[in-house]
C-alpha cells in the first residue's frame, strides 16, 4: 500500500482519503496528501473560443483532456503552451487534447493574437475569472498561481490538479509526459 501511495503521490493523483494513507489492515502509513482532492467527476465549463463559437468541456469525453488556465500575457504561460503545442503534436493522435482557457482582462481580444504569436495548434478561449475559480473549486478571492493545470481522463474524471500556490513538478515537461502516458495507456486498457 505505501508503495501504490507514493506511485499516485509522484504523479499527482493524490489520494482519497483526506490526509493520511492507510494500509490494507487499517493502519495508518504517514504519507500525508499534499495534492488537491482529485479523482472527482470534472465539473462542466463553456469555453468562448477566438472563432466565437463555444465549447463545453462535456463534448471532450473520451479524450485525455490537458485543462490549463493562463493569462495571454504571461511569459510562463506562454512557454507552457509553446510545450504543450508539440506534445499534441506528438499525442494528439493518440487521443489527448490539451485546452488553453485565458482568463486575464480582456482575454477575449488577447486570444487571437496569441495563438497566432505562439503558433498553438490546439483550442484556445477564455472564460472570466468567477468561471475559472468555481471550475477549480477555489474561493474567487483566492490568489493563485498561473498556469493552474486540470488533468481529466476519457472517463471525465479530474485526475491531477496544480495546488494554488505552486505547481513544482507538476509544470514541468516531464510531469506533462507522464501524466499523458498515464492516461492514454488506461484509456486503451478499456478499449
């Protein structure tokens, strides 16, 4: 059991109980969650995408779904999404759809042209900021880190979710790989 806890711990799937691992007898193992609660259904979110169509985050069920809140203007969200851009070149066949949702004042007018600047090649909208924090459970006066990232399986499931005050490893490349392999291998399992 404490194995299987430090397995879900390193990639962010935190576990169910709310604080502290238990062994199969009962015990407890110490290993306390550090991660937001995960494994939950993923609440629905209508995305305005720059065409001016809309997306609901329900029409994505069965794929591998990247959720990242950014602000257009920030320089690490914009590395980020340049990341992301070639790894759903390199996944996105495979089933996985990463999701940029700005949510900066006046996302809506910034959309475009960061697209266009960045060369992202997957969705890209924007949601208000009320929108952003009700998805990601968080009071809307709680200051958070950008990006904050949603992983959501094809089941619709939230899997990992970045903690609002930093995201460590869970922004990086590495994590990102992970989680994708993760993900997509069970997704295929169930086929």
């Amino acid at each position: 059991m404490k194995k299987t806890a430090m397995i879900l711990a390193a990639f962010g799937l935190g576990l169910l109980c709310p604080s502290v691992a238990q062994s199969a007898e009962g015990h407890a193992t110490g290993l306390i969650s550090v991660a937001p609660p995960v494994l939950r259904p993923s609440p629905d979110l209508v995305i305005r995408l720059a065409d001016g169509k809309q997306m609901s985050l329900s029409s994505l069920h069965g794929k591998v779904v990247m959720l990242m809140f950014i602000h257009t203007t920030c320089p690490i969200c914009q590395q980020a999404s340049e990341t992301v851009s070639k790894l759903y070149g390199e996944y996105g066949t495979s089933g996985f759809l990463p999701v940029d949702v700005a949510f900066n004042s006046m996302a809506d007018v910034y959309v475009p042209d960061f697209v266009t600047n960045f060369a992202i090649r997957y969705p890209v909208g924007s949601a208000s900021l009320e929108e952003v924090a009700e998805y990601l459970n968080f009071p809307p006066s709680q200051r958070f880190t950008i990006p904050q990232i949603v992983w959501i399986d094809a089941q619709g499931d939230i899997r990992s979710q970045t903690p609002y005050r930093e995201g460590g490893t869970m922004l990086t490349e590495g994590y990102w790989r992970n989680m994708i392999d993760t993900l997509l291998n069970e997704s295929a399992g169930e086929d």
